[in-house]
C-alpha cells in the first residue's frame, strides 16, 4: 500500500505542477501532507516535516549565500568578459548561442554545483534569449542536461555515494566511465545544435552574411549584454523586428529588459575585478577540496566580497536587496521541498517503492543486473534523491548482481546513466535556481526537458555498455 500511495504522491505532484493547477511551492507542501493522513500517520506530520527541513537546511544555506555571493560578482562585472566571449562566438545567431549554453553549463560544471552553473549560465546566457526572443525552456533544459551528465564528476556526488554505499574506490568507477559520460555530452551538443536549428526556424532569422548581403540598410546592434554582437535580422514583411512566441516558457514580450549585464551599471568595480576573479576561484577551490562545509564558504565569500565591493552600508543592503526576490524563491522552495521529501522518507514510502522495484525484477534478469541498474536509474534518480538511490537502492541491486557473477564496479558506473535526467527532478534544489532565474514555469521546464534528459541518459548507457564498461 505504501508503495502504490508513494507513487501515486509523486505522479499527482507531476501532473498538478505541469498542468499548472497548483505551484510547486503548494504541490510540494500540500500533496505529502494529504498523502500522510491518507497513509494514517497524519499524526506524525510535524515531525517528518521538521526532519525534512533539518536534512535541507544546509542546502538552503548554501543557496541563500550562493545566490548573494554570485548576485555580487554579476553586478560587479566578473562575468561579463564571458558574456563578451561568447557573444563573439554566437554573433546572436539562435543556433550558436543554444550550443554556446550547453558549452558554458558544461564547463561551468566543473566545479561540482549545480546552483552555480545555473546562476553563472543564465547570468550569461538570458540577455541573449530575451533580446532574440528565443525560447527560455530551450536555455534551462540544455543546461540542465549538461550539467547532469557533468555531475557524474568524483566530487559532482553521485559517483562518491556510489563509492560509499558500494565501498568502492571513486576513481575505479568513474575513469572507465569518461568515454561513456564524453559520448553523452556530445549528445547534449547534438542536441544543443539541433533545437538551436529549430530556434533559428522558429524565429525566422538570416545569417549575419546573408543579412549584410541582402538588406546592408538594416544592420543592427546588439546592445545591452556585453556591449557587442551583431543582432540577427528577422524576416517579415517591412522589415520589422517581430517574432511571434509560440513555445511554452518564453517570457512575455512586454518584460523589462534583462540590466545585470548592463556595461554602463554603476555596480562595475573594474579595478577590483582581479580580487573578485581570485576569490571566486580560492571559493570554488576550497569548496572542490572541501576544505569547510559548502554552506560556510558561501556565508564567508558572500560577506567578503560585499564589504570589499561595497564598503558603505546602504550600498550592501542595496545589493542585498536587489537579490532578494531570488534567494526568498529558492530557499522557499527548497523548504517547501523539505516536506516532501520529509514525508516521503518518514512514512516509508521510499524505502517500499524501492523494494517493490527491485523485487519486481525478474531472477532471469541477474546476469544483466548492471543493465537493469542503468535502466532503473532513470525513474529512481528522478522520483527519490541521490541519497536514497544510492544508500538504499544500489546496495540491494549489486547485491542481487554479485549473485550472478556482476562486478560491484559494473552496477555502480551503470548507476550513474540517470543523472542527466535527475538534475530536473523535482527534488533537486539546484533546478530551482535554474528555472527562478530564467523565470520559466516549472511545469514548463518539465515538459520540454524530460524526453530529452531521458534520451541522453540512454545514450550513456548505451555508450558504457558498448565500451564494455557496463
């Protein structure tokens, strides 16, 4: 009962938020407490919620923090020479500026956050999309997509849980999985080339030389972001720049312009900006060698660099209060998922969709047992956090595996292939960076981004099973 009750709070949740008949702040804080009183513990409520909220706590820390911290180095000009970059790369063409949002997460990546790829990419990338009147879901799910095949990375999480749980060394599991991960990140670029395309298409645009050639007169500029790049000329009747919106998650043509990355803003500190580069990368640095907890490093970057930047107190509580509206969404909605996945574990709903699951796999399965983990880390990774895939689900499978002769190794790579399609689930608090800041709905984001998240977490396990890797 458990196990069906589980599944059915998860497929309501979905189904409200991507019909938008609730937002995700009430879904997620409604749904678990209506399905806790289903379940008779009703009466446990507050304690699960509490529990929730105590195991999220750090998280939202972190992201309060991150988003002050990242807010300040945008207003000061630290990212916008990237900007300036990658304008020259994409020369506002719709296609390369797609690809130019899957190569910025991808590297941002690195790092191992996934809030701090998507507040440095849509930082960058926005301007861009809503000056071209591209689609914004475009930009959150080639981000996401990347990002998740990038967090396979030994200090990304998921492949040190799986260490953990399976007592494993990290590097045996994810060296011989570069190939396979490199194979899926080139299916984010595929990907990134063809929905860029198909902006292109939507919108109606000529290339930059077939714009020179054919209507020289009507040469524009781009302004705003970075100051430079060549505005794409729309093709229309009277030459006029307009583009219906047709897909779901654009922004509505009325919004005021995007003005973090504007050259003239009076927040630029250019002669600070070398102090600024040098302690983002002393933040990053600590935060990969985990020298203090995440949350700390944020709380002292944050502070540093608002007293450095902005000595005067009304200017510090000016730029906090221009960052407000973001920290007070994510950390809302962080606690808000905090309930549910409060619920979720208290009740036991996880831990018997779980062994449902596994004992739902057929004996003749066993000898392909990593194939099935790769298959079940698709649905698992998304519906239930990492922690509890990989502590409590991965155990059991590669138990049921070394029965039939399968390395621990092979489950735990095979493990890995859902991340792509976890780093959108609900229950990830970074996704809720990315969508806030991108202001798309995330019923929107859901809808455009899981097909193709599941299709690259296919291709990475297809790409390890060819190997011979999985």
């Amino acid at each position: 009962m458990l196990t069906i009750l589980g599944f059915a709070m998860i497929a309501t949740f979905l189904v409200l938020i991507m019909t938008k008949k609730m937002s995700p702040i009430a879904a997620l804080v409604l749904i678990p407490a209506l399905f806790c009183v289903a379940v008779g513990q009703g009466a446990k409520l507050g304690d699960y919620v509490i529990d929730g909220v105590g195991n999220l706590a750090p998280t939202a820390a972190m992201l309060m923090f991150a988003i002050v911290y990242f807010g300040v180095m945008i207003d000061v000009g630290l990212f916008d020479p990237i900007v300036r970059g990658i304008l020259r790369f994409c020369k506002a063409d719709p296609m390369r500026i797609v690809v130019g949002t899957a190569v910025l997460a991808a590297i941002v990546s690195l790092d191992g956050d996934g809030s701090t790829t998507f507040m440095i990419t849509v930082s960058a990338m926005y301007p861009l999309y809503k000056r071209l009147k591209m689609s914004l879901v475009v930009m959150t799910g080639v981000a996401a997509t990347a990002n998740g095949v990038m967090n396979t990375l030994p200090w990304g999480g998921p492949t040190a849980r799986a260490a953990t749980a399976l007592k494993l060394d990290a590097s045996e599991i994810f060296i011989p999985m570069i190939p396979a991960l490199a194979v899926g990140l080139l299916a984010v670029f595929l990907l990134s080339y063809v929905l860029g395309l198909r902006e292109r298409k939507r919108l109606g645009m000529l290339t930059l030389d077939e714009a020179l050639v054919r209507e020289p007169e009507q040469e524009t500029v781009l302004a705003g972001a970075g100051g430079g790049g060549e505005d794409r000329l729309r093709k229309g009747s009277g030459g006029s720049g307009s583009a219906e919106i047709t897909q779901d998650g654009d922004g509505d043509e009325d919004d005021e312009d995007f003005k973090g990355l504007d050259p003239d803003r009076s927040t630029l500190r250019p002669r600070l900006y070398w102090f600024n580069a040098g302690l983002t990368v002393a933040l990053l640095t600590a935060m990969i060698m985990q020298l203090m907890p995440i949350p700390v490093l944020f709380l002292l970057g944050a502070a540093l660099a608002l007293t450095v930047n902005f000595p005067h107190m009304p200017d510090q509580r000016a730029r906090i209060a221009a960052h407000a509206d973001n920290v007070l969404n994510v950390s809302g909605m962080v606690f808000a998922a905090a309930v549910f996945t409060g619920v979720l574990t208290g009740t036991g709903m996880v831990e018997n969709m779980a062994d449902s699951v596994v004992s739902a796999v057929p004996d003749a399965m066993g000898p392909h047992m990593a194939i099935v983990t790769g298959l079940l880390s698709l649905p698992l990774t998304y519906f239930m956090s990492n922690d509890g895939f990989y502590f409590g689900v991965v155990p059991v499978l590669a138990e049921a595996g070394a029965a039939h002769g399968v390395s621990p190794l092979e489950i735990a790579r095979a493990s890995l292939a859902g991340q792509a399609l976890h780093m959108s689930s609900p229950l990830v608090p970074a996704v809720y960076v990315l969508v806030g800041m991108a202001k798309v709905e995330f019923g929107d984001h859901t809808r455009f981004t899981v097909k193709w998240a599941v299709l690259t977490s296919l291709v990475v396990l297809g790409a390890g099973i060819l190997f011979g890797t999985i």
